[in-house]
C-alpha cells in the first residue's frame, strides 16, 4: 500500500493519540513533566505506526535534509515502491512542561520557517515537508488557535481526545 501524504502521516499521529493505547495521554501527562520532554519517544511510536501500515517505506530519523547546514529534521520518509514519489520531511514538536507556550508555539514557528527558508538537498527532492506539533494544554491551545499566521502559512489542526491537539503546516519542495 503506498503512503499518500501528510493525511496518512496525521491519520497515524491522531491513531497513536486515540486507539492505539488506552494510556497514551497518561504516558504523554507524565513525560510532559520530564526535563527533556517526550518528542523522541513520540517518533519512535510514529513510525512504529507508520511502518505497520506501510511496510513498503522507509523511515529515517535525525537527518541532515538542508543542504549547507547541520540541521537535522526528525523524519524523512521514503516509498521503497516508487521511487518518483516525493519524500516526506516531517518536522515534529512536543509540547513540554519545562517550556512556556510561547516556547513551544515558537518552536513550531521554528520548524516552519526552518522549511519555509532553508534549502533541501537535491537527493531528497521532490519532497513534502511538514511541520507537526502537538500541544497538550489550554494555554497552548489557545495562544495557537489565536496566532495569525503569516500570509501564504496555512497551518491546520485537529483535536484529539483528552485535551491533545495535532497542529501542521505543509509545502511541497520541488
């Protein structure tokens, strides 16, 4: 089964959060307190769901996609099927307790000027790029769904359960 797009990529974000785990928000509760946050153990269960629902792909993390720096993005997903099909670059945030949620929300806005600005290596062209940020508090909730967003920024968002919301932002890099 191919990977279509970002839908699929939010559809398994919005799974994790949902169905996979009765205790995921309560997992998500206590590594929100933690120091160093939750956004690698979120990766791991992404792609994990993922790559169950699409053998056929490939999921590499921590990689250097913009040409001319050491930025890294979280997740450059590749169909093994299709070679002409473009890479999915995924930056993703997590939302923490030892942040304010001006932190966060600029963190996002990090990810998406990060894709909106730098250059991505000609070997991982054509692609989409995506940033995805999950907030998990009220204040966070409301300073994002208040935020204008630049013009030509689209950023979308869901609500999951318990309080937990996906937000992103996409562009195709030709």
């Amino acid at each position: 089964m191919p990977l279509q797009d970002l839908t699929d990529i939010v559809d398994r974000v919005w799974y994790w959060i949902n169905k996979s785990d009765e205790k995921v928000t309560a997992k998500m509760a206590a590594a929100y307190k933690q120091k160093g946050g939750w956004e690698g153990w979120a990766q791991v269960e992404i792609a994990y769901l993922v790559q169950d629902k699409y053998p056929n792909v490939t999921i590499d993390r921590e990689v250097n996609v913009y040409a001319g720096t050491k930025k890294e993005n979280d997740f450059v997903i590749t169909d093994n099927d299709d070679a002409t099909k473009p890479k999915q670059i995924i930056e993703l945030k997590t939302e923490r307790g030892t942040q304010r949620p001006t932190e966060f929300k600029n963190s996002f806005l990090e990810d998406i000027n990060k894709i909106q600005t730098s250059p991505i290596d000609a070997k991982y062209k054509p692609a989409q790029a995506f940033a995805v940020a999950i907030s998990v508090t009220d204040e966070s909730h409301k300073l994002l769904f208040e935020t204008e967003w630049e013009r030509g920024t689209k950023v979308t968002r869901v609500e999951c359960k318990e309080g937990v919301f996906i937000w992103w932002y996409e562009q195709d890099i030709v």
